[in-house]
C-alpha cells in the first residue's frame, strides 16, 4: 500500500533523513521506533505531504501509495489523500485541534467530507466515535471545545477526528504516550478492530518497546536519520541485529524484576550535520569495530530481517 524509497530529507542544520526505505501493505501494523530526533515524526509528515516547506526539503526518493508517488501531488491532490487515505494523529494534540469548534463540529467536518454524513446521523456517529475513544456522555460531550478537556482527553478527540474517515493507512505518533495504560489500551484495541474490520494498515511511532511487542507486525528501527534494522517483530526482538536494537531491547523494564536498574545507552544521538559518514551509532557502541564510524554498514541479514552493522549481534 505505502512504499518509501531511499527517501531524503534535509534542512540547513543538515541531512535530517538519509535514505530510508519502508514499505507497509494492507493490514499490516508497522512500529516505528527510535530515539528523541532521529526523523520519526518528520518521516511521518513527509508521507503527508505536511513537511514545514520553507524548513524541510525532500532531496531524493519516492513515496508510493497504491503505486502513486504522492510526493509529487500539488496541495489539492494531497488534500485529498489525506483524510480519504491516509490520516494522521499528530504528537501535539492541541496544536491540531481548533480552538473555536466544539468537538461536534471538528469530528463532523471529517464525516460531512469524506463519509457524507449529516444532521442526525453525523450527530449520533459522532457520539459514537467519541464513546469508541472513551468520551461518553453523547450531547453534553460533543457541545465542548479543546480547552473544556484534558491533555489525554483532547489526545482521543484527534484519535476520533483521524477514525471518523476510516483511512486506508493510520499514521500515529506516539497516540498513546499520553495516556494512561487503560485508555492506551482501549485505543490500541480500536486500531487493531479498525485492521481487522476494513483492512486499515497502521504506521505506529512509538518509543514504547513493549507496545510494539504487543500491537506490531513488523518493526523498523531508526537511528540519526537511517533505518538501522527493520524486520519482523518476533525476529527482531528474538533475535535484534543491530547493536543499538540490542541496546534498546536491554532497557525495555522486565516484569518480572521490578525496581532493577536498567542499563541506559550512554552518550546522545549526534545532531544532523556533526553525523560521521559511516554508522552514527559507533560512538556510543561497545562492539564498534575500527571501520564502523568512517564506512556507510553494508546491509545485512535476509529480506525480510536486516540491520546495517559491521558486527552484527546475530
Ligand atoms: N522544521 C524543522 N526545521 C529544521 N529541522 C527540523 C525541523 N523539524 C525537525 N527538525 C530536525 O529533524 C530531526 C528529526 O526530528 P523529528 O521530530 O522527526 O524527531 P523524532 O524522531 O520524531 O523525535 P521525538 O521522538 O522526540 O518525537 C531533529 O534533528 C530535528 O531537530
Ligand atoms: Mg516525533
């Protein structure tokens, strides 16, 4: 359905994303994940076309949906994508939302345009979306606006808005991580209804491992603007082949040793621009070899399982 190829995108500071491939087809639930600013939320806005343009530029590569490059549309065109095909629930809920409409009237704008639903019936499918999301209380809750609710509540109401058109493809950055656990759940079992019910294909950002574990098909791993490993989930997490998928695995919480200290990934993510031409990882890796820092990792691994690592960990 959606298929990335060698996408770059790149502002003054430098090359934000270098050459990303991804592919996600009907159905299928994709886990992005990765540490603070390595380009998953401007990947996710490139796919809609939403990158800040005066900022961001796509140098090169394509993204493809139902094998249409979309990154060529003009604004109308792409208005029509989003919404009819691909929705997205944004890491800032208020940002999204407009302060001046109640939530009747933001929900029903996205039913009116693309399910032509109105009066009555937008009413009550907007009450029914905002129960699905775990707002009830019908009339009284739809009359509000953004700032009558609270962070996690206006978090829902974008959930809702970006449910209403039932997309073919969900991008979700970090949906949930607002949340409290009953809610997140109740959302990521809405998603999973919505995959079985109409085939919808889900993009999740995430930095939640366990999440991923639970709600994901395959997983890609970013690292500093590139895909360091990307592959089933079960593979991946049985068996990580990047040294930092294995880093980031080691500081997922285990139930069953609560209160243990957790070995975090020492050092940062180097900022676009100061990033070595080789893996951007090697500085922070135990198991860097000599070459690692100053040759690009040749990709490794099988088709469906592979991570770019001079020293894989399997
Ligand atoms: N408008 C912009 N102009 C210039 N650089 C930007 C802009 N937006 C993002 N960046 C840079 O792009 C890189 C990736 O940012 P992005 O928001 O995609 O990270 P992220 O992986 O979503 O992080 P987080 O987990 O914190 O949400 C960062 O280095 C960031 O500083
Ligand atoms: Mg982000």
């Amino acid at each position: 359905m959606l298929r990335i190829e060698d996408l770059c995108l790149e502002a003054g500071s430098g090359v934000l994303v270098d050459g990303i491939d991804l592919a996600v087809d009907a159905g299928e639930m994709l886990g992005l994940v990765g540490e603070s600013g390595c380009g998953k939320t401007i990947t996710a806005l490139s796919v809609l076309g939403l990158l800040p343009r005066q900022a961001v530029r796509v140098t090169q590569g394509r993204i493809l949906f139902n094998g249409r490059d979309i990154a060529s549309l003009d604004d109308d065109e792409m208005n029509t994508v989003r919404g009819n095909d691909i929705s997205m629930i944004f890491q800032e809920p208020m940002t999204s939302l407009n302060p001046v409409m109640t939530l009747a009237d933001q929900i029903g704008e996205g039913l009116a345009l693309h399910r032509d639903l109105h009066g009555a019936r937008q009413a009550s499918e907007v009450d029914r979306l905002l129960a699905l999301v775990g707002l009830p209380n019908g009339p009284e809750q739809r009359r509000r606006y953004p700032h009558q609710l609270s962070g996690g509540q206006r978090q829902r109401v974008m959930i809702a808005m970006a449910l209403a058109c039932e997309p073919a493809l969900l991008i979700a950055d970090e949906p949930t991580t607002a949340l409290d656990v009953t809610i997140q759940a109740q959302i990521l079992d809405l998603i999973g209804e919505m995959r079985a019910r109409f085939g919808m294909a889900c993009i999740l950002v995430t930095h939640d491992l366990g999440v991923v574990a639970e709600t994901c098909d395959t997983v890609a791993v970013m690292y500093a603007g590139r895909i360091v490993e990307q592959g089933p989930v079960a593979d991946v997490f049985r068996t990580p082949r990047h040294r930092y998928t294995e880093a980031l695995l080691r500081t997922i919480p285990a139930a069953n040793a609560p209160g243990a200290m957790l070995p975090a990934i020492s050092g940062t993510v180097p900022q676009p621009g100061a990033r070595p031409p080789g893996c951007a990882f090697a500085e922070r890796c135990h198991e860097a070899l000599p070459q690692c820092a100053g040759q690009r990792p040749p990709r490794d691994g099988t088709k469906e399982h592979f991570a770019m690592c001079w020293n894989p960990a399997s």
